[in-house]
C-alpha cells in the first residue's frame, strides 16, 4: 500500500509530518486487550525497531519527496505548528500566533527555549531562511508553490516572524507545518552538495546517530528537546522491502513496528501468541481510491452513465474483496467522519436494476442479444487503465469488470508501469477510465484536483471535470477561514461532486501498524497513533534493549 | 574493445531516454503542490531540456575523466559512491554462491555421466531439475519461517545483528557467516541445474571419444582417465559460462534482495531504472559492459589454460 497512495500524494509531508497518517478509532478488541498493565509507571530507556519498505533518499526536508524521509525529518525537525490528536492545529516552535483582521498577515510568536542539536539557539532568522529556501528559484524543492502567494515574509525581532499573502489563504497556516532549516548551517552552501542531507541538524526530539545506506537509520533521543526529552532512547529504522519478509521478521523479534497489509492484519496476526507479544491498530487512511473517467470522452459526457456505472459497483464487495474488510465505502473526497465530510451525501448502494434503467434511459440496450449494451450499432465498452506494482487497484479493476459486465458493459483491463501510465495515458488525457488513488491533506482545500483551470496537461484534474459551480466553491473555500462556512461551502461541494459521479468513488483504506506490547502511552486518537510518541515508553522492568 | 564500449554505451544512453518518463517524474508528477513551471525549471537543473546528443556528450565527457556523475534521484549523491557501497556484499554473494555452484555441481555433473542412467543419476537429475524449477522466493520465504521464525536457528534477513557492534571479532565473522547461510543457499540452488546438466553433457560427449578408449587401452586407471583426461575436455565449455558469469557478479537479484533485506547491485537498478535515474543507470551499465568484455577476455585465456591446441595454435 506505502507505494500505491504514495505515488498520489497530496500534500503527503503534512500528513506524515503532523500525525503520520491517521483519524478514527482502534479495533475494539485490541482495545481491550491494551488495557492490561497500562499503569505501570513511564521511563526511559530502550529502543524500538520499525520496519520500513523503503530505505530514506535525504534527510534534508526541503529536498525530500519519499515517506520514509518524511518520518524520519518528522522526528528531526520542527515546524512550526502541527496537527494535535484531534487534527486541530497547535502551535510548536510557534508558541502562538495572530491572524490579522483581513486574514492577509500571519505573525508568529516562537519559542526562546528552543536550541539546534549543535547547541546553536533557534531564532526567526531559522524561518525566514527556510522560507527563502522554498522560493529560492534554484532550490529542487517539490513545496514551493504555496510559499509563493507570500507577498512579504519579514523577521520583526529576534522571535517574532512575519508573513503577508497576496490573498487570504485558509490553508496557509499549516503550510508553516513545514520543518525549519538551520540557517547557520545552511546559509551560502549548494543544497546538494551539503552534508546535511545525510547528517540532519534540527531541533526535533530525536538526532540522527548512524545511517547505513539500505540497511538502517539511528536515531537517538535529544536529551534537550524543548517539550522534555522523549522516552524512547533509540528509534532504528529497518529497510526491508518486502513486507512478506517483514512481517517474519516482526515475528521473529526483531522488529516492534510495521505497517500491515490487510491480508496479515485479517488472517496472520489472529492468533493467541501474536497477540499477547503485539497490538495492533486500525484507523482510516486519509486517502481514497476511485475509478475516475476521462469526461473528454463522448461515453462518459452523460451523467447518467456515470451514475449508472456507480450503481453497478458493489463497493463493499471491493473491500471485502481486496482490502478483507479493513477499509469503508468512499463517498466523496474526504475521510467519513472528519468535519467537512457530508454525512448525507447521495448514495451509489450496489443496485443493478437502477443502473440498467439509467442506461436504458440513455439509449443503450442490448439490440444483438450478445449480453452487452450497445447504441447507435456501437458497443458500450471502454477500458480501465491503472499504474503496475498496486495490487489493490488491479484486483479492484478485476471486480469492477465482472460487475459491469452484468449490466452489459464491456471493460477492458490495462495495467501499465508507472511512468509509461503517466506519460501515455495519464498526462495527454489518452485512457477511457483510469483506477488510482489519492492521499490527502487534512486541510480540504482541493482547488489542484477539480478546478476547471487545472485541466491542462500534466495538470491533477486530468479527468477534465468542468463545473462552474465548484469553481466558485473551491476559490471560496480557499479564501474562507470560518469553519462554518468553510464547512458548509465544501459540503455543498460534495453534493456536486455525489450528483455529477465524475469520479466512482471506491473506498477509503486503513492504516494498519501494529507495536510490540512492551511499549505504552499508544493512545489512539483522530490524528492516528503516532502524533504522541515521544510519550510512549517501555516500563523499567520490561525493556528490551539495555545498550 | 574501447570502440566496443563506445557503441554500447551509446545505444543504452539512447535507450534509456526513449523509456517514457524522466527522472523529475516521481517528484513532480500527480503532486498538487508543483506548477508547471517548477516542473520546467527541475527539468533543466538536470539537463533533461537539452538534445540528447548534447546530453551524451557531456555524459561521455565527464566519463573519460572516471566521473560517473550524481545520481537524480533527490539526495544527488555521486554514482560511484552509490555503487561502491553496494558492490561489495553482492560481490560476496555472488562468488560464494557461484563457488558453492561448482563444488557441487562439478562432482554431480562427472559422476552423473559415469553412472549414466544409474540411480545416483535419475536421483540428482530430479533433485536439480527441482531446485531450478523452485520459485527463489518462495524457497526463502519457507526457509525464513521455518528456520528463522519457528526454530530460531539462522536470522531472517538482513547481514548483520543489530548487536553487531558490541562483538568481538570472531563473533562478527560467525554473524555475518550465519546471515549469509540462506541468501547464498537460495541463490545458489536454483543455479545447481543449469552447471550439473552441461558437465553431465560435456562429459558423456567426451568418454565416448576415441582418446578416452586409448586411455583406457593404455591401461590408466579409470580414475585417472576421468578425472584427468575427460575432465580437462570435459571444462572447457564451462569456462565459457563461468567468463560470461563475469558481469553477473555485480549484478544481483531484485527478489532475491527484496525478499532478503539485502542493500545489493540489483535493487539499486531496479530502484534506478524506475526513478528514471539515468547517471546511475548508465554507471551500473558501463561497469557490466566493461566486465563482460573482460570475462570474455577471461575465458580466452581459461581455454588456453585449459587446452593446449589452443596454446600452441
């Protein structure tokens, strides 16, 4: 799964940064279950492995674009607010901040306690370095649009840092989530050329301590960070591809954390040892994965087929299928249950009758009696094309071809490696219906995907969803900063987007980590399991690793 | 050679650059945070708005200096530092893997055609045929539960203990040596068939010869006539294949280093080629070209070694 959503990444650092991924409750059992011994008292000490795909690419945030990267910068460097548990943004080199009356200038207010890991003391010099680093025209960055709608970034006094848009920006805030660079050791040497890449300084709860290249990161404690030292001394990160291996490997001892897939999560872990020496978790992903179609095409410019081909979905039976239960029906762009979703959105329940007769109604019907639509002597058939290396979405497609196959409809199934998908396909706008998925920020600004002036090529709306009403929408949206009325403007959003059926809207996946049982203070909340994990800790008389 | 090495490089470098897609892809491409003009400006950062012949050129320029370039992927670390961090385990594996090859399969392959058709040789021709036909992976996936997780015998993946620091030096080698027992017993298994079948066949072509029957006319020892004068025929198309095995020390497998948590040669061309990452594509390349030719060079001279027409002729 790290390489399906991650290849469709909307604002993926946020994510991975402020909360790593995650809203929504644990499994009730497991919940139970964690309730044992939760009192034995917090101390420090040991270490915790975690398992990752991927080996890191930089250490440098404002270069580095891959999730393992983002998770170890995450627990490096500092912005300068995040996501509490709750999604709520909360302040963290910033001790507080204003917005000013025609929400244009943001000040902020940072912490006079905060040092670098050399020692060096942390100043408003640090973020306006940082900023100008993002829009420095020579800087490789994949961050620097939205430092762009700055107008004038501008250091007040030695803690006071501040920023005026050109217009006002709702998520403009949480885009200071972005960590901090040192300017001291930054200022006048090529960014990729230094040393910083492999060796970070940052003011974050852990520094590094040993990178062996594909093998392991060390991390250790920073016995200075400003909210008090974390519990946990060491943080070793693992590379292992393959999350068969992985999953071995966990059981064997040498892992204490690894994300899993849904296949070890339903039929692997259910056993009585596993659970006595491990925990798991279960909380929806903030992503989604659809069938969207390409609206250029003469097919797919009737509303009803749309619809019709929703009706002709049954999405539980994609994620009983594909994901063995562990996901939930997607009906719109965001996350079910987090405060711009509509809870009474229309629904596309499994219903092939209804999908037959909006098909009817659009002049299809079956004149040769060969089982398939057709209309004017054309068939009513199209293709499905989806990236290479993303099971889900192939197995996905498969069920999506038999369904529609019942009502008639001939779905070819293509499935082509990542670049050549993008390039052939996706970019020049030359596929029928296309499977992917998108991981999204927390904030619900989604002007990228769905404007009407984003349909250019190599541009997100590359369904060509044009509609004048959403337009109007997303430009309010992104201007609004009351969140009533934010609400209510992206909720009327999501009523145009359930009506239109521009995209099917599939699923909504879980992130699925499991712990060691030694290591307590998890506390499940909205944002996930790891927004606290300086707190989590291994009780004295349980701890693992000594040196 | 040199005009050799020219032309290869030459047709990856085009080669490579005609597979759609560009290394700025996987940074850029589906991100809703890049605008088109980023995407042009990180296109010339690297040259990629360029014509490909200037491209190569400059390329080729830097190589005659024994410069590789800087990756593209995003940490920009130079090729040869890439590669060197790497080649080292795989070099390990591969020559362990291809020594633990001959020493079984030599033997295997000699007695299997003496006692042509005899039990010992059904018994190994199914064995072999086995072991190429057994999935890598699978195998190893089965060994790990079985002696990693369940018995607790060996470690599952990866090179080291995490404990390796803290040992003493012997207790290092004996590490190592314990990670290194299934990688290299997967890798060498499926490759038993392919060597045991052409010695068995290079061998029964041979003792059929006349000079095998005056040999043993001659009243030599059947010992001595095998392993004397059949084998030192019987090697010589095996020189072949162990020359052209020259390239494949530095590359490794993709699975096999997937499913064993190895940083080696192979995951780092695979993780290459789809990155788009063309210094480093063209740097893993020319290294393999250059040892193809110098295996082939190697197995002249092994047949010279080997076959004294060759020597005097």
């Amino acid at each position: 799964m790290s390489r399906a959503l991650s290849r469709c990444r909307l604002l993926r650092w946020l994510m991975t940064f402020c909360c790593l991924l995650a809203i929504g409750a644990c499994d009730r059992r497991d919940q139970e279950l964690s309730v044992q011994a939760e009192d034995a008292p917090p101390a420090a000490g040991d270490t915790i492995l975690i398992g990752s795909g991927a080996d890191a690419v930089t250490l440098l945030p404002v270069l580095a674009s891959d999730s393992t990267s983002a998770d170890i910068n995450g627990l490096v460097y500092n912005g300068l607010v995040r996501y509490d548990k709750n999604l709520e943004i909360e302040g963290v080199l910033a001790e507080s901040w204003e917005v000013s009356e025609d929400n244009r200038v943001l000040t902020f207010h940072l912490r006079r306690d905060v040092l670098w890991h050399d020692g060096a003391p942390f100043t408003a010099d640090d973020v306006l370095f940082t900023y100008e680093l993002l829009v420095d025209p020579e800087t490789p960055t994949a961050y620097a649009d939205r430092y762009r709608q700055v107008a004038e970034a501008q250091v007040l006094d030695r803690y006071t840092f501040r920023v005026r848009y050109y217009e006002p920006l709702a998520p403009a805030l949480i885009s200071w989530a972005f960590p901090v660079h040192p300017r001291h050791l930054l200022e006048g040497v090529e960014l990729t050329r230094t040393t910083l890449a492999s060796r970070p300084v940052g003011t974050g709860p852990y520094r590094l301590v040993d990178w062996r290249r594909g093998e392991r990161i060390v991390l250790e404690a920073n016995p200075d960070y400003f909210e008090g030292p974390p519990y946990i001394h060491r943080v070793l990160y693992r590379v292992i591809p393959d999350s068969t291996t992985m999953f071995l490997e966990l059981q064997s001892g040498g892992l204490d954390y690894m994300g899993l897939t849904p296949l070890q999560y339903a039929m692997q872990t259910d056993t009585p040892a596993f659970r006595r020496r491990f925990r798991k978790y279960r909380y929806p992903a903030f992503a989604y994965t659809y069938l969207g179609y390409n609206l250029q095409r003469p097919l797919f410019q009737d509303r009803r087929v749309r619809q019709a081909l929703s009706y002709a979905i049954d999405k539980q039976e994609i994620i009983d299928g594909v994901l063995l239960g562990l996901g939930q029906v997607a009906d719109g762009p965001y996350t079910p249950g987090s405060w711009v979703h509509h809870p009474q959105l229309r629904q596309y329940d499994y219903n092939p009758g209804r999908a037959r007769e909006l098909l009817a109604e659009a002049g299809w019907s079956d004149g040769n009696g060969d089982g398939f639509l057709e209309r004017d002597g054309r068939p009513l058939a199209f293709t499905i094309v989806t990236n290479q290396g993303n099971d889900q979405r192939v197995k996905a497609g498969e069920i999506i071809q038999r369904r529609l196959a019942e009502v008639g409809v001939q779905v070819r199934l293509r499935v082509v490696e990542w670049a050549t998908f993008l390039n052939e396909f996706i970019n020049p706008g030359n596929f029928d219906a296309t499977i992917l998925g998108w991981s999204g920020g927390i904030d619900p600004d989604v002007y990228n995907v769905w404007h009407s002036s984003k349909t250019g090529p190599g541009e997100l709306n590359f369904i060509g969803f044009k509609n004048e009403e959403v337009d109007e929408l997303l430009e309010q949206g992104r201007r609004t900063f009351d969140l009533q009325e934010r609400q209510r403007i992206y909720r009327r959003f999501q009523e145009i987007l359930a009506e239109e059926q521009p995209y099917t809207f599939l699923y909504v996946p879980e992130s699925l980590p499991v712990v060691a049982a030694r290591f307590r203070g998890i506390e499940p909340a909205p944002a996930g399991i790891m927004y606290n994990f300086i707190r989590w800790y291994v009780p004295a008389e349980e701890q693992k690793y000594h040196r | 050679m040199v005009p050799l090495l020219l032309g290869i490089t030459l047709v990856s470098f085009v080669v490579i650059h005609l597979a759609p897609g560009e290394p700025t892809d996987l940074q850029t491409q589906l991100n809703p945070e890049i605008s088109a003009e980023l995407q042009q400006r990180l296109r010339a950062q690297y040259d990629l708005d360029r014509p490909l012949l200037v491209q190569y050129g400059k390329w080729l320029g830097r190589l005659v200096r024994l410069d590789f370039g800087d990756s593209f992927s995003q940490d920009r670390r130079p090729v040869t530092a890439k590669i060197a961090e790497r080649l080292p385990i795989t070099i390990l594996i591969n020559v362990l893997s291809i020594s633990l090859i001959l020493a079984v399969a030599v033997p295997v392959g000699i007695l299997a055609a003496v006692r042509r058709n005899s039990p010992f040789d059904r018994l190994t021709t199914l064995l072999v045929f086995i072991g190429f036909a057994t999935p890598s992976f699978w195998l190893a996936l089965l060994l790990m539960d079985l002696l990693g997780v369940r018995y607790g015998l060996l470690p599952v993946v990866g090179l080291k203990s995490l404990g390796y620091d803290y040992l003493s030096f012997p207790g290092r080698v004996l590490d190592i040596l314990r990670h290194l027992v299934l990688p290299v017993f997967v890798s060498a298994f499926g490759g038993l068939a392919g060597f045991s079948r052409y010695m068995r066949a290079n061998m029964l072509e041979v003792i059929r010869q006349d000079y095998i029957l005056t040999a043993r006319a001659k009243g030599l020892t059947e010992r001595r006539v095998i392993g004397h004068h059949a084998l030192r025929n019987a090697l010589l198309p095996v020189i072949t294949i162990l020359g052209l095995s020259v390239p494949g020390l530095i590359g490794g497998s993709v699975i096999f280093e997937t499913i064993f948590a190895i940083p080696g040669m192979g995951k780092l061309f695979y993780d290459g080629v789809m990155m788009r990452d063309y210094p480093l594509i063209m740097g893993i390349l020319v290294i393999g070209a250059i040892l193809t030719l110098i295996g082939n060079l190697l197995a002249d001279l092994g047949y010279a070694l080997a076959d004294p027409r060759i020597r005097r002729g």
